[in-house]
C-alpha cells in the first residue's frame, strides 16, 4: 500500500494596511497596504521563493490582492485565483467606516457577534467561514497534491478555520489571533490535516489603536 502524499499549503492573512483615519475597513474599497505592509508582503514572498508554490488563491479587497501580487512576484510559474471563498467576514459590513472606540456606542450588535459568532442574520457562523476557506484549499490539494499553494485571506476567516481544525469553541474566534502578515502553515497527508504551525509576520504590525479591536473588519 501507497504511503499518502505529503502536501504543505500556507494560508497567509493579509499584510499591514495604510489606515490614517484608524477606522474598521471590512469590505470598503480602497485601503492597500501600508510601507510596512508592502515590507511584510516582500517578506513573505522571499520565504515562499524558495517553496514549491504552483498557486495563489486570494480575496477580492485590494489589501488582500496586493499581498498575493508581491508573494507572486518571487514565485515562478504560479498563477493567482480571486475567490470570495477567501474574502473578508460578511460581520465586517457592519462594523466597517467606525473607528474602534466607537464600537460599543455606534456598532452595539458587536456585543452578540462576541458571545456567539453566527447568532445574527447579517453574522456568519464560525463553521460557514471555515468551510468557505476550506474550498481553495482542497482545491490546492486535488489540483498539486506534494507541491502545494497559498490562500491570502482576512482574520476572522482564517482564525475560523483554525479553531474548527482544533476542535475550539467557537467564542474562541478572537482570541486565537493571526497577525496582519502571519500564516499558518499547513501538513496534510493525503487529504487529512496533521498539523497547524502559526508563524507571525518577520516584520511586526503596529497595534491597533483604541480599547476595542473587532478582528472581523479590521482583518
């Protein structure tokens, strides 16, 4: 009998995003990255040169194609997808254009979306996020099983995926973070996750400001 082929895929959140006005940006257009930002992406694309990368899935907002543009910019022969499989959490619609301290006030539905993920209709369920994540990357492993890819996604998505693969609750949602620019590489064995190693960005995100950091439209 076979052994199972081993296939490593990276799932990258997004790198660092120029915000001056410090607001919860979720879906809106226009937010890129930042010089920090670009500095983590060329970052990320040096580590994954050396990879054996044949695709890069990505999410629409621009943040999130910048990244995968600067990681494919090292990596021959790998070509870019855009799926909203990958793209921001749908409870970043409501959050967005809000400065963080103004949550509580302006955003109070927040509250609900803390304590139970999915509970209202415009929220989506921690299992819905990470089944949506999960499509590119069973993708990757059908399509280069023993070479391997990268999805650039946003916060809440990837954390969602992390906490269903360790079996966590899902309350645990925001306090598993993925930095701006972080990853989380990924070992499968045929078609079976073995193993999750989270690796933060090697150049750091500045903290974001204000006593409330809702990660789902700051993602």
């Amino acid at each position: 009998m076979s052994e199972p082929v081993h296939t490593r895929l990276y799932l990258v959140r997004h790198c660092d995003v120029h915000n001056p006005q410090g607001v919860l940006y979720g879906h809106l257009p226009h937010f890129k990255l930042s010089s920090k930002g670009e500095d983590q992406a060329h970052a990320l694309g040096r580590f994954f040169a050396s990879t054996a990368v044949r695709r890069i899935y990505t999410s629409p907002l621009e943040r999130a194609a910048q990244t995968a543009a600067i990681i494919a910019s090292y990596v021959t022969n790998a070509d870019i997808v855009t799926t909203d499989d990958l793209v921001e959490a749908r409870f970043g619609r409501y959050l967005q254009g809000v400065r963080p301290r103004d949550v509580p006030w302006r955003r109070p539905l927040w509250f609900l979306h803390m304590a139970w993920p999915g509970l209202l209709r415009r929220d989506e369920s921690v299992a819905t996020m990470a089944e949506r994540v999960e499509r590119p990357l069973r993708a990757l492993l059908d399509d280069f099983p023993g070479e391997g890819g990268i999805c650039v996604s946003h916060g809440d998505p990837i954390q969602a995926f992390w906490i269903r693969a360790e079996n966590r609750p899902a309350y645990a949602l925001h306090r598993l973070q993925c930095a701006k620019g972080g990853r989380l590489d990924l070992d499968y064995a045929g078609g079976a996750l073995k193993r999750i190693t989270y690796e933060p960005p090697s150049v750091q995100s500045t903290a974001e400001a204000g006593p409330v950091q809702p990660d789902a439209s700051q993602a």
